[in-house]
C-alpha cells in the first residue's frame, strides 16, 4: 500500500477530495471542550452528510467502521515523530497529517 497525505491547515476547513474516483468534501472542524480535538465529516460532493463528527485518533483506520459507504480506502491520523500523539489544535497539517491508502 502506498500513503497519500491529505494536505490540512490547523484551521477549520472544507474541500474536495477525490478518493478512488469518487468525489467528497471533507470538513475539519475543532471541538474546543474537555477533551477537545479535531473531527471529521464526510459528505457526498453535493453536499449530503454520508458521516459527521468523526474524532481524528491516531493508530486506526478512521473508517473502518464505515465500511458500509464503500469508500474504498482507508483513513490514518499519524504524527511526525510520535505516531501516537493525538493532533492538537495548533498543529493539523504539520506535524499531525492525514493520509489514506490505496492496494498496488
């Protein structure tokens, strides 16, 4: 498998993604509450919620429970130098990125 970065800012956002072909938009958002961290929503590229609130943890693939939306790939959080550290709010995108992977 070959790991694509999902280039992030450490601000809320929303964009286009095509994933295996298929276009989405993905929204970041930051929860600033106990226990705060950044999630994820899914949405079709018109605009339908597919998932929302997805939490960015580190270590798991973040769709694996969905894979009922046949998205195709899987979704990782990992940060540079300790792959575990969750992202926090000042560093999405660098040093926490976002990456997916596709079969050769």
């Amino acid at each position: 498998m070959t790991p694509y970065e999902i280039p992030l800012s450490p601000s809320p956002q929303s964009f286009l993604i095509s994933l295996l072909g298929v276009q989405y938009r993905l929204t970041l958002r930051y929860q600033a509450t106990v226990n705060a961290g950044w999630t994820l929503d899914i949405a079709t590229a018109a605009g339908a919620n597919l998932v929302c609130g997805i939490p960015l943890v580190t270590g798991e693939d973040l769709l694996v429970q969905y894979e009922y939306l046949n998205i195709g790939v899987p979704l990782y959080v990992a940060t540079d130098g300790d792959l575990d550290a969750v992202p926090t709010f000042t560093n999405l995108g660098d040093p926490a990125r976002l990456y997916f992977t596709t079969e050769p």
